[in-house]
C-alpha cells in the first residue's frame, strides 16, 4: 500500500469534484473548492473519521470492496479507479463486460434524476446504483450480497421477488431477462461470470432451462411496464435505457405520462419515501429492468 500516493490522490480527485458532479447541493459558501471530506465519506458509506485518516496517510489499508465503494463516490473512470486499487494494494479489477464498475457518465446522468424512478443495471441484472424513488419501488438491494444482487437470479430462485409485477406480466419479464442474459454471455464467454450464472440457473430452476433453451438474444428494456407498489399500488410507466458504449451497464428511467395517476403516485411516493413501506417486504423486491 502506498499511503503518500493514495492519500494525495485521494485529496485531488475530491477537490476536483463540485457538489452538482455528485448529485449534492451546494449549500453553504465552501472555503475551498471541491467536496468536503465528510461529504466523500457518506457518498463511500465510511465514517468521516475513517476517510480523513486515508487522506493524512494513517489510516488502514482499505478493503477492495471499500476501494470500490471510493472509486465510484469520487466518479473514477475505469482507468484511475485500477489505479487506486494499486495504491492501496490490491490487484486491478479484471475488465470484463460485466465488470460492476459504474461508468461515470451513467452516474452524471442519474444524479440528476430526482423526479423520475431511475437505476442503473449491470448486463447480469445487478442493481448498481438507484435514486431514492426506484428504491422505493423496487426495494433497497444494495444489502445484499452474493448472486442475490442479480435481479435475473432472484427471479427465477425467489418466487417472492416477481411481486413487482402483476402475473400476467411474468411470462413475458421472464423471457426478456433470458433475453438479455444471453447478451451478456455471447459477449464474455462460458468462462465468465454470466458462465457462471447461467451454469447455477440451469441447476436450479426448470422454467429457466426451457427459456434458455429457445436461444432468444435481445437487450429489451425500452418498454411500457406497469409495476406494483405494495402501498400505491400498480404504477404504470415508460421504461427508456441509456446503454454504456459497450452495452456493459444500463440507465432505466422510469417515467410516467404527464397528467397520469401514475404521476401522481410517484410523486407520494417522492414525499413519504421508503423508510415507511420498509416493514411490508420492500428489500426483497425485484430489481428494475
């Protein structure tokens, strides 16, 4: 690990960053320009006084998944984000095209999305990032762990994760996730780990054997969805997708037509938030696409 470099790094890439750059408000007149410490340290999910020890070249070595977690806070292109997990030790990520890695562009985007549903998918259907009105919706995945973080192996090993569509809509989300599943392994081989995913589903689920089987290939998330919110109820809304230019990551934006009692349903749900549908199941929700 070397402290000097990551902790001057560190520094110049937060005081090249603006408040808009990460989705934040300016608020008060800044002495200095760039994000302040403790605001790096809530957009990583670490203690302010874990951050400013990194910066002062006594702190621990970061983990991987908390080198993760700084290069997608300070918007790292894939480029310097290996290079931060070089200055803290590690090993650069493999690039693969399902690499998890949020492309920055996505994430200027979804910052600025604050009254339309919108999460960014990786091609095996991880929720990387989501605002607060898709958490709403489709439950809050970043807890979880594992193959658990794939909406297309929740849904055909979690009966409970569909409940976000209405029945006569799985058939057709089920195939599309097939669909799209076959993308991603066309793309990186049986060796990957969309390999591995689909090796795992193929054991465990037989409606996901036959779809598999009819070897249909399309990325389809431009759509008119209607989504069930255990409190509001259905919510009927365009799904457009902004892909990453090697079609690794995904943009959904959910938006609903203007006028609609859709619209209005979001918008309560923009006012109470998720914290007061937490209790009714909402973590174990599918995620988007």
């Amino acid at each position: 690990m070397n402290r000097a470099a990551l902790a001057d790094f560190l520094r110049r890439r937060r005081g090249a960053l603006r408040p808009s750059d990460v989705g934040l408000a300016p608020g008060s007149r800044r002495r200095t320009p760039g994000l302040r410490r403790e605001e790096v340290a809530a957009l990583t999910g670490m203690s302010v006084d874990y951050y400013a020890r990194l910066e002062q070249q006594r702190g621990p070595q970061p983990s991987e998944q908390m080198s993760a977690s700084l290069a997608r806070a300070l918007r790292l292109s894939v480029d310097e984000r290996d290079y931060l997990y070089r200055l803290a030790g590690h090993n650069a990520p493999r690039r693969t095209p399902t690499d998890t890695h949020v492309a920055p562009a996505l994430l200027r985007v979804l910052d600025r999305l604050e009254d339309s549903p919108a999460l960014i998918l990786s091609a095996l259907g991880e929720t990387l990032v989501a605002n607060r009105l898709a958490t709403a919706i489709f439950g809050d995945h970043g807890r979880l762990t594992g193959w658990a973080r794939s909406s297309v192996y929740r849904w055909f090993t979690d009966p409970a994760s569909r409940g976000v569509y209405p029945p006569e809509d799985h058939e057709r989300q089920a195939r599309s996730m097939v669909a799209s599943l076959r993308v991603a392994h066309g793309a990186s081989g049986p060796h990957s780990r969309a390999g591995e995913l689909v090796r795992l589903l193929l054991t465990e689920s037989d409606e996901f054997r036959d779809l598999w089987e009819r070897h249909e290939v399309a990325q389809r998330f431009a759509d008119h969805k209607v989504l069930v919110h255990p409190e509001v109820g259905p919510i009927e809304v365009d799904c457009q997708a902004l892909f990453t230019e090697d079609q690794s990551q995904a943009l959904l934006v959910l938006t609903p037509a203007p006028g609609s009692e859709a619209e209005d349903k979001i918008r309560l749900l923009a006012v109470l938030g998720h914290q007061e549908f937490a209790s009714s199941g909402g973590g174990g929700r599918v995620g988007g696409g």
